[in-house]
C-alpha cells in the first residue's frame, strides 16, 4: 500500500528543496524526520511537513502503522512563476522570478 501526501505552490525554489529530498529518500519515517528536524534550511521545515501529513493519511485513511513506513519517492517539482520588474538605472528595468515549487512524497511499508 503506498500513500501520496503533496504540498503545492511552496514558496522555495525545487532546486533548494532538491537538496533536501535527496537526503531522506528511501530512509524510514522516524530516521526521514531527524535527519530533518537538526536540518539548518528552511525547506526541511516544509519536507518535514510533508512527510508528517503523509504519515497521518496513512494513518487516518487506511489504518497503517506510520512507524512501519518508508520513504519510497519523494520529489520537488517547478511551480509557477512569478514574474517581477525591478527598476535598473538609465531607466531600465530588470526581470525577477520567484520560484515556486510543488513536493510530493509516497510513503510504503516495509514489506513491500
């Protein structure tokens, strides 16, 4: 049985949270969230977030035991963009992106 948790449009940039998602891939849930709780980045706040919400769908849902769990896949992706000016000299102006980006985690059980 896999469970699927998502947050969307998480102001951060998928290539921070990227480096964030490689590190608790394939880890169990309990060791997925120490690694992040003593993380130093904003986005393992988020990452952990996630992770807690897939653990309480299994939970919630489908009557698994979430201490049984692991991370199966777990991935950031590009969201959308927000595309901003900033005034440059001599009149010009300048583009700004504010990155946005969506995380999916898929919890599974051990035996599996």
């Amino acid at each position: 049985m896999q469970v699927v948790a998502r947050a969307k449009s998480i102001p951060i940039s998928a290539e921070k949270l990227g480096l964030v998602v490689t590190a608790v891939r394939g880890k169990q849930v309990d060791q997925a969230l120490a690694i992040l709780r003593f993380s130093q980045t904003p986005a393992a706040r988020v990452v952990a977030k996630v992770v807690k919400s897939a653990m309480a769908n299994a939970e919630n849902n489908y009557q698994l035991i979430p201490s049984d769990m692991r991370i199966v896949s777990i991935f950031a992706n590009q969201g959308r963009r927000l595309k901003r000016f900033k005034a440059r000299s001599r009149g010009r102006a300048s583009p700004i992106l504010k990155r946005s980006s969506h995380v999916t985690v898929i919890l599974g059980s051990e035996e599996s």
